[in-house]
C-alpha cells in the first residue's frame, strides 16, 4: 500500500478525503475544462438561491466571463444582490424562469436552496428532513425567450445552468427559440421523484437529445444520507458542431 492511499484512509476516518485537482478524476477540475474547450463566455444562472454556483465558478473555476443570475426568494436574492454588487461583470434579475411569464406562489424550504414551484415528495421530505417546506412567496416567473434579447448582450458561447428543484423542463420550454444560441447546458435531473410533476432523467437526456444535445459529463448530487442512494445528478449537455447544421 502506498503511502499517499494509507494518508487517505487516515482521512476518511474523519469524512475527508484528499483527490487529485484532474479533469479525470475531479469533477470541478472536468468542469472547468469544458467550460475552456467551449470557449464559454456567458453563463446563464438559473435558480441562482444566495449565489453559490456564481461564486464557485469565480473562486474555484476561474472564470472571468458574464454571469446573469435568477433567483425569485426574497432573502436569497438579497444575499445574491449584496455578492453581485462587488462584480460588474455579474448581473441579477429577481425572477423564476418557466415556460411563460405569469405571477405564481413559490413553496419556500427550510434550507432555502431547496424552494420550489412544485409540491415536494415524501421521498424529499425523507432524505433532507432540513428542506421540509416553511411558507409561500408571490414571485414573477418570466420565460427565458421572452427577455433573452435583453439578457444575452454579445453572448457568443452561452452555458445555461438550470437548478430549480423539479421545474428545469418548463425552463427548458421556455427557452426553445433561445436554446439555438446556447450550445452547453448543465442541469439537475432526479433519478427518483422528489418533486411532484417533475421530468427525471431518462426522459429529460431524451429530451435534449431531442434538441441535438449531448451527455457530456455527469456528476453526482443529492443523495440519501441513510441509505447512500443517489436521488439527483448534475449533468453537463453539449451541442456539436455536426447537430448545428
């Protein structure tokens, strides 16, 4: 046995772990590859909540491109808008996005993150006791297609990154004639129905497959911390060049 694998024993006793920074073996190293061999220069930040992603693609990913983020909730928009503030490449709207612009009551979670416009399954409930829901928020939903014109400025190479707790295919629908000039989208996808109404994953890859998207990387979430089950995936779709034609 190798000293480096004896040291990582040591720290799995105590819930660490230590991996190499390699776009093979490390999700964040895979993604920030793929987001330079994309040449992207605009990531669209769809459930935005307090602005983790944002912040991780600065910190940990390096980029340096725009970000326009979304987040309806009250308190974490707040929290998104104080981030943003200190970025003047970082724009962000207080606005859901879904498949047409209407007023709607948002169902709010204990842990925030987990807030949705979808009733929330015992499953959920289960895995995540901290996400139970907590109250209702009025919110404006707006569809991607609607303000795309607006939003995207001079967007050559557009991510669209859609983390909204069950309601990513009515983004998705609300962005169809906006889908053509975004060539990567990454996406949470349930494996079980946590959300009720939700499109899971066979269905949603069928989806953009549909649309001349690839499975390009896939990386995994929300897990049951019981069971070790895997409940949601993140995964990264890319267009091909060959699907543009």
């Amino acid at each position: 046995m190798s000293v480096g694998h004896e040291v990582r024993r040591l720290l799995w006793k105590t819930g660490l772990d230590l991996v190499r920074f390699d776009p093979a073996s490390h999700l964040l190293a895979r993604r920030r590859r793929l987001l330079a061999t994309y040449g992207i220069d605009t990531v669209f930040d769809v459930g935005a909540n307090a602005g983790q992603f944002a912040q991780q693609l600065r910190r940990d990913l390096g980029f340096r491109g725009r970000i326009v983020s979304f987040e309806p909730l009250r308190a974490a928009f707040k929290a998104l808008e104080q981030k943003a503030a200190r970025d003047p490449a970082w724009d962000v709207h207080r606005w859901a996005l879904g498949d047409k612009a209407e007023t709607r009551e948002i169902n709010v979670a204990g842990n925030s993150w987990s807030s949705s416009l979808l009733d929330m399954l015992p499953a959920h409930v289960r895995s995540a006791p901290e996400s139970r829901y907590v109250g209702r928020e009025t919110i404006e939903v707006k569809a991607l297609d609607g303000i795309f014109a607006d939003v995207c400025g001079d967007a050559r190479n557009a991510y669209l990154k859609i983390d909204t707790q069950g309601f990513e295919r009515q983004v998705l629908d609300g962005a169809s004639r906006s889908l053509p000039r975004i060539d990567t989208v990454q996406l949470e996808m349930s494996l079980v129905p946590l959300y009720a109404g939700e499109t899971l994953f066979p269905d949603m890859t069928a989806y953009l497959a549909e649309r001349g998207y690839v499975l390009v990387s896939l990386e995994g979430g929300f897990a049951d911390p019981k069971t070790g089950e895997l409940l949601q995936v993140d995964g990264i779709f890319h267009r091909p060049e060959s699907a543009k034609r």
